[in-house]
C-alpha cells in the first residue's frame, strides 16, 4: 500500500463518484479559533462517501468475479452504495439489511436496483446471510471497511481535502467498521504535511477506542447510538492501519453528537446524519479540552453523509 495505490484508484473510479465540495463558516472558524474545512460527501453519489470504496472494490474484480454480482451487509449507507456501484457497472448487488436498518436507506437501496435481504440486527446475523447468499449465487462478498480495495478507495476522501487544503494539521472522521479512518490515514500519511488524523466515536459504541487502548481488536456491549452508522466493529486489515495512522480517538455523548448535527444544519445550511455528526462533535469536544493545540490551525472534517430519515430527526 502506497501514494501511487491511492493515486491510481482517485483516477479509477473519477468517472463514477463526485469530487465533493469543501466548506467553511465563518461563525464555526470564530467559535473554535481555528479555521474548520469540511469535506461534503453527503453530496456524494448516493449521499454518502462510502461510494468511493465500493466503487473501487467491483472495478478491481475481474469479469469472471463480476458475473454473479456482489454481495454485501450494512446498515444503510454501504448498502446503498454497493447498489449503485453495481448497477452503474452493470452487475447484480445482494444486500443484506438489518431490521432496524433505516427506512430512508432501505427506500435508497431498491432504488439503486439492490435486492435486499434483512437479517437479525447483530454482526453474527449480518455476516451469517452475506455467506450464505454468497453460498447460493456464487456472488463475491464486499466487505463495508475490512476490504484493503475499500479502504483505498474511501481514503480518496481525505485525498482530495488535502489536493484543496495541503496544510491542514489535523482531518477528523467518525469512526464505525474502519474503513473511513484507515484509509483517510493513508491519504493524510502520503499527501499530509505532518497531518494528524483523530477519530470520533460515540460511547455507545466505542469499540475502536477501547481496542487502541488493548492492542487487540474490541467488540461492542452496546450499540445504543443515535450514529447508526458507526454501530460495527474494526477489523483486522484495518485496525492495524488505524494502530500505525491514527494519532487517538476522541468519545462523544448521545447529546454532544445532536448539538454538533443541529449546529451544521444551522450554520451550514447542509443536511449531514447523525454518524457524520459525530466527527465534528469530536472536535468540539477535543478544542474545548485542548484549545491551544488547536488555535489558528486548519483542520478537516470528513462529513461522511446526509441520509436522514427526516421523519426521525433528534431535534
């Protein structure tokens, strides 16, 4: 894994993803003492960055692979983005869903062309029918974040925040299954200049927190979390990335998370979901702690997505 790995997927998959807008408010930048740029990815083809991974993992099978489709588990966003990324290829796309998995992303997922499968909402159930789909189709499994070919593809984020912003000192991500947060670290690691990359996480489902504490990967005793997002674990292709990238991993609260989303919606005039909240609410809790190691810097947020159900909104 290297600059030109990530080099090469950022022009494989240009045709099929967006390159993202980067914004700034002046009232956050003035609230926080320092200069706050955020990656917009819920402007991103089916509204969330997780495009960029699934993208890159089916242009990178080959056509023998390609002809029984994929399939996938996630709760929403990568759901929808394996649908979409299939059917712009022109293959078939599996995707098995919780039960409480979102309506709004379900809706997103038939509409892309994906055929949905639901499942208990646990990991074990998860990966359980993902196999045995896999099993019956011959289809090729994706994983959401523990797929190298993903992880590359979603640090093309981070990529293109730092070909906009080379000097940021610090890009904040949330953190869930892992994939974002590795492959953002790669992107800060090769294109940075000396680029801190500081992970949020809420402690209703603080896995990755605890698990750079252990040195071994952690599961889950809850997943009460408002982030439905970030209810998965790490796994092992990309915790050991994140070990070696990723500077720490900053916890927030139910109500840190709905004050940092409400404050975007707000000043921002932009709609991000709750798990992409909680990157900024990351950094509003870090520079409250720490000003003065943030104080005049530029920092980088990656706003992970926008699908709300907005017949569920926390405030």
């Amino acid at each position: 894994m290297d600059k030109k790995a990530l080099t090469d997927c950022h022009n494989r998959i240009a045709p099929f993803v967006h390159g993202t807008a980067v914004l700034t408010s002046t009232l956050i930048n003035e609230s926080l003492g320092c200069k706050v740029f955020f990656k917009c990815e819920n402007f991103q083809r089916a509204g969330a960055y997780k495009i960029r991974g699934a993208t890159n993992a089916i242009l990178e099978l080959n056509e023998a692979q390609r002809k029984n489709g994929v399939v996938t588990h996630s709760s929403g966003n990568f759901a929808q983005a394996v649908s979409l990324a299939a059917k712009s290829i022109g293959i078939t796309a599996h995707i098995v869903m919780p039960t409480s998995a979102p309506k709004v992303k379900k809706e997103g997922v038939i509409a892309y062309g994906g055929h949905i499968y639901e499942c208990e909402p646990t990991v074990e159930a998860r990966q359980s029918m993902a196999d045995r789909i896999a099993a019956e189709t011959g289809a090729v499994f994706l994983h959401p974040s523990n797929d190298l070919n993903v992880i590359i593809g979603q640090g093309t984020a981070a990529l293109e925040l730092l070909a906009e912003q080379p000097d940021l000192s610090f890009i904040f991500c949330p953190v869930g299954g892992g994939g974002l947060i590795a492959g953002s670290s790669l992107s800060a690691k090769y294109f940075g200049q000396d680029c801190k990359v500081i992970g949020g996480e809420p402690f209703e489902a603080d896995d990755a927190y605890r698990s750079l504490i252990s040195g071994k990967i952690e599961g889950n005793e809850t997943i009460n979390t408002i982030a439905d997002g970030l209810r998965t674990t790490l796994g092992d292709i990309n915790f050991p990335i994140i070990q070696d990238n990723v500077s720490k991993i900053v916890r927030v609260t139910e109500a840190e998370i709905v004050l940092a989303m409400r404050l975007v919606w707000e000043r921002m005039k932009i709609i991000i979901e709750p798990s992409s909240a909680v990157a900024f609410a990351a950094l509003i809790k870090d520079n409250q702690g720490n000003p003065l190691e943030f104080q005049n810097k530029k920092v980088g947020i990656i706003i992970s997505g926008g699908n709300v159900d907005l017949n569920q909104l926390p405030f």
